[in-house]
C-alpha cells in the first residue's frame, strides 16, 4: 500500500495557507489594538455586533453574542464600548428586570453601513482577480479554518 504522506507541492501549500492564518491572526489582533486606541475605528467584534443588530434588530445580549459567536461576559464589555461610542443603546425589557435589549442607533447604522461598503470594496479590489467559483472556494476554506481554530 502506497504511503499517505502529502505529495511534496500539495505539503507545501498547505504550509503557505498555515503561514497565511497566521498572517490573518495577526492582522486581527492589530486591527483590534487600533479598534482599543483609535476613535471611530472597529474591531471585527465590533463590526460583526453592528452587523448582527442591522440585520436582526434589537438583540438581548445572549443572542447578540451567539450572532457575534462570543461569550456573554465579552458580548457585555462590547457592548459598553459600542454604547460609549454612541453606536447601541441598552434597554430593560418592560417587565423583566434581568435582561438588556441592546438596540442599534442611527449613528450606529450609519458607521455599520459606512464599515460594509468599506470592506466590500476592499474586498473587490484585493480579489478582482478570483472568478465567483474562486470566491466561494475561498469562503469554504475560510469556513474550515474557522472550525480548525475552534478545534487547536
């Protein structure tokens, strides 16, 4: 039986697309440095917060964090920072005193949409060269990735 080792080119691609979320991790971790010292500027946390409340609408913090894929305790500290910059509001459910309904405001829409066109137009320019079946093969890969760091 022939061995299982990955064939040379195929081990070193692999290789390339470890080094490559790696770069992505880093990258994150400085977005999210300037998202902490710089006004104005949003994490990918913070990002996904305000799309998950464009989307759905007013959110308790449970589900804002499961749409976020965070713990509540982080959701919370989010939040806070969110509220401070004007971009949620927090509200107490009339007649349930223990949950927060966390609701986007129109400055918070207007940063959300700003962000979205951003990046859709980063994305456009950085991958102009990738057809639609390459953008979603890449998507699926992301995806995968995203399990492998839940799984390490």
């Amino acid at each position: 039986m022939p061995d299982q080792q990955p064939a040379p080119a195929r081990h070193l691609a692999l290789d390339r697309l470890a080094r490559a979320a790696y770069s992505l991790s880093a990258a994150d971790s400085r977005l999210r440095g300037r998202a902490t010292r710089t006004p104005g500027a949003l994490s990918l946390t913070h990002a996904r917060a305000l799309r998950a409340l464009a989307d759905n609408g007013p959110l308790p913090i449970g589900q804002l964090a499961a749409a976020t894929e965070t713990t509540g305790a982080a959701t919370t500290q989010l939040v806070n920072g969110l509220a401070a910059a004007g971009y949620v509001t927090r509200e107490r459910p009339e007649g349930d005193k223990r949950s927060v309904l966390v609701t986007l405001t129109d400055t918070g829409r207007a940063r959300h949409a700003e962000r979205q066109t951003a990046l859709a137009q980063a994305l456009d320019t950085a991958l102009a060269h990738l057809d639609t079946q390459a953008l979603e093969a890449t998507t699926d890969a992301l995806r995968h990735l995203a399990t492998i760091y839940d799984q390490l």
